[in-house]
C-alpha cells in the first residue's frame, strides 16, 4: 500500500503529540498533586468532590461561629459572675446592718458602700463586648438595656430575644440574654411569697421571710393572708390567720374574706382574742392544728416565724412574690439603712426591713445562678457539636482525598511510560523521515 509522505509526517506528528500531551497533564498533576485537574478528567469524581468541598467549607464555618460562641458565652458568663460576687457582697453588707451596735454613722458607712454597688451593677448589667454589642440588651444589641431616671428608678428599654448563632446544620445556639430576665424579673420575698408588717404597728414584733412546706397547697390556697395579733388586758398575746383575699381569680367575691382560717370567724362583726398562742420566735403555720378550735381543714402549704413583742392590733401580711428588678432591690435596702431608729417599733421596722431584703437578695442570688447554669450547658454544648464538625472534617478531607489526591507511584510510572514512548516515536520518526525512493535511483 502507497503510504503518502505527508500522511507519514502527520501520523508521526499526531502520535508524538499525544505523548507528550499525556506527559504534560502527568506533570500537571505531579506538581499539584491532584488526580483531577479539570471535571473531564472524572465527570461523577468531579461532582462528588465539588459537594464534598462545599460541605466542608460550611462546616467550617460552623467551626468559626462556635468559636465566636464560646467568646460570647464566656465573658457573659465572667460578667454573671461579678454580678454573683456583688450579690454576696450585698447579702453581708445586709447581714452587717443587722448588728444592733451599730451607729447611726456606722450605718451610714454601709449605705455608702451599698450605694458604689449599686453603681457597679449599673455598669455590669450595661456590658458590653468586644465589638461595642450589649451583653443583656436581647435581639437589639445596638440598645443601652438599662436607663436610670433616679436612684432604683431603673427602666429596661431592651427586649425579650436572645441572638442566636448557627453552630451546625440543626443547632442555633443563643449567645445573648435578657437583661429583664436576669436583673428586673427576680420573685422577691422568698420567691414563693413575700412577708410585711402593717404600716401602722406599734409593736416591736418583727417577721422573717417564711418558708414553703408544701408548694401544691400554697398553689391552690388563697395565697393573701393577714397575721393579726391580740393583746388581752393580763397580756396574754394571741393570734389569727385571715384570709385578705377580696375577690377570687374570676373576679367574684371571695365568701371567706376577712374569715379566720383557722375557726372561721367573721371579723366584720369586730376584733376578738385570737384562737393561737403567740410564742414568740416560734413557727406559725399556715394549716389547721390538733390543738385548734373546731373548724374546716385546711393546708395554705407554707410557714413563718414572728419575734419581739406585737401590740393590740398588729398585723403582718402574708402575700404573693412579685418580680421585682435588682436596682430597686438595692434602693430598698438603701432607704432602710436611712430611716431613723427611735424606739422599739421603728426598731423591729428595721429589722424586718433587713430581713425581706436578705429574702430579695436571695432570690436575686437564685436568679442570676439560673442564667449561669443555662450558659454553662449552652458552652459544654457548643464543645460537643465543635467536637463533632472536628470529626467532621476529617471526614471531609479524607474523602476528598480519596476523590482528589494522586496515585504517586501510580502517576510517576505513567509518566515514564510516557517518556519512552515519546522516545520512541522520535527515534521511529526520525528513521522514517529519511527514507526516500530517491536515494536508490
């Protein structure tokens, strides 16, 4: 067969030219160390890489937001916690006030302390991170949560959100919180219920807080009680329980109001002696007892304690807790340490004063550890799904290794291949292109 000149260069040509075409993307991919330069080189590869890759790249920004979640999370926490230390200094400053030898100068030396905490609480409850964001302001942390009009005049002007933070495909983690919640909604008294004496009392009788002994029964009781004390002519002092509850949930009149809990005794048609003993510092609870007089049952599910000496007529109050902000906490305590003690009734009106604010102190303590241990679990978690997108992204990356990565062994014997034949098409072409019919003419 007649093999044209022409045709033979250009079928040397192609040849040599594929060999070296070949050798070149080996090159390529030695010196990248990829196996798949373009998506041609492995169409399904190509594609199984690009979502790998992207996957990767969105765990990875899961990885930068956790890490921007435990900054968050750890200076709100490391703030909690000097509010948490100026609570306890407050609780002893409280206690301190206590101490009956204290000077009219010496309590004025606790209120100014008092009152330099009080700033600092302003200062801590207005904190701000790094990037100028309000800690406790909820969604808006452009907004100054806290505004002071006067002295424990405190008004909230954040909301009720919190900003939250992708941490994974199926965790938003809040990384704000509510300065509402953790400074202006605290239950004062006990928590439960709050105690007071009667403006008008003349005695020296003070009460404490009291204590829950059964939370379904106070849930279900009257939960507005009045402590009224009677003074018989030998001084004998006794007590009642009444039930101050006007009108009921619904709004209709409560039948029992102004009704002794304790024998049911109508006192509209005036005062009387009491059906309890007073014993002074011992427990007053609130539920019918073997030694009273005939009468219904009942259990209110809770108790207080009464010391001193109560006049003819006074009384305390026994009634729900209400939220109560943190500042105006502090101004309580702040206009207790001022008033003047003069004789032995505003004497057990300190006292008792001091007493609610330990009990408001306490609670606010409470408050404050609840957030606390909310951020603790939010950090131990966002360890957790770190500690899983870790995993993740080895996954990732040894995937895309399997996909993407060279055969070295494999690359640098094709590429030798390749040299030898590229050899071996030069040393073919240039013996061909020397024969000619002419040389033997």
């Amino acid at each position: 067969m007649r093999v044209a000149t022409s045709t033979l260069y250009a079928l040397s040509n192609r040849g040599m030219q594929t060999q070296q075409s070949q050798q070149a993307r080996l090159q390529s991919q030695l010196s990248t160390g990829r196996r798949i330069l373009t998506p041609s080189d492995d169409p399904i590869g190509a594609a199984r890489a690009l979502s790998v890759n992207q996957a990767q790249s969105v765990n990875a920004q899961y990885s930068v937001n956790s890490k921007a979640v435990d900054s968050a999370l750890g200076l709100t926490e490391s703030t909690l916690q000097q509010v948490v230390e100026l609570v306890q200094n407050v609780q002893q400053l409280a206690i301190q006030a206590g101490n009956p030898a204290l000077s009219p100068a010496d309590l004025q030396s606790v209120n100014v302390e008092l009152k330099s905490r009080y700033e600092e609480l302003m200062g801590l409850a207005n904190t701000t991170d790094g990037t100028g964001q309000y800690l406790f302001s909820g969604f808006s942390g452009s907004t100054k949560p806290f505004s002071e009009s006067s002295f424990g005049n405190v008004q909230y002007l954040g909301d009720e959100g919190q900003r939250l933070v992708q941490i994974s495909s199926s965790r938003n983690l809040p990384i704000s919180d509510s300065g509402s919640a953790i400074f202006g909604s605290v239950k004062n008294g006990n928590g439960t219920f709050q105690t007071g004496a009667a403006a008008g009392n003349t005695g020296s009788g003070t009460i404490d807080i009291g204590s829950v002994t059964n939370l379904q029964q106070w849930a279900a009781a009257s939960q507005d009680y009045k402590v009224s004390f009677s003074v018989a002519a030998g001084g004998a002092t006794t007590y009642d329980i009444v039930d101050n509850r006007a009108t009921l949930a619904n709004g209709s009149p409560n039948a029992n109001y102004n009704r002794s809990m304790i024998d049911g005794y109508d006192y509209a048609g005036g005062a009387r002696t009491g059906p309890r003993a007073y014993n002074a510092g011992g427990t007053i609870e609130f539920k019918r007892l073997p030694t009273d007089p005939a009468g219904a049952a009942w259990d209110a599910g809770v108790s207080i304690s009464v010391k001193g000496v109560p006049a003819n007529g006074d009384s305390f109050s026994v009634k729900p807790s209400v939220n109560q902000d943190m500042f105006s906490m502090l101004a309580d305590f702040s206009n207790i340490l001022g008033a003047p003690q003069f004789d032995e009734n505003s004497k057990a009106t300190y006292q008792t004063g001091l007493g609610r604010v330990i009990g408001h102190l306490s609670s606010a303590l409470d408050n404050v550890l609840s957030t606390q241990a909310s951020i603790g679990a939010r950090m131990k978690e966002t360890e957790s799904v770190r500690d899983t997108n870790d995993d993740l992204a080895l996954q990732y990356s040894q995937t895309l290794s399997g996909l993407q990565d060279l055969d070295y062994t494999k690359a640098i014997s094709d590429f030798a291949m390749t040299q030898t034949l590229l050899d071996a098409a030069r040393a073919t072409f240039s013996k061909v292109q020397g024969m000619s019919l002419f040389k033997y003419l």
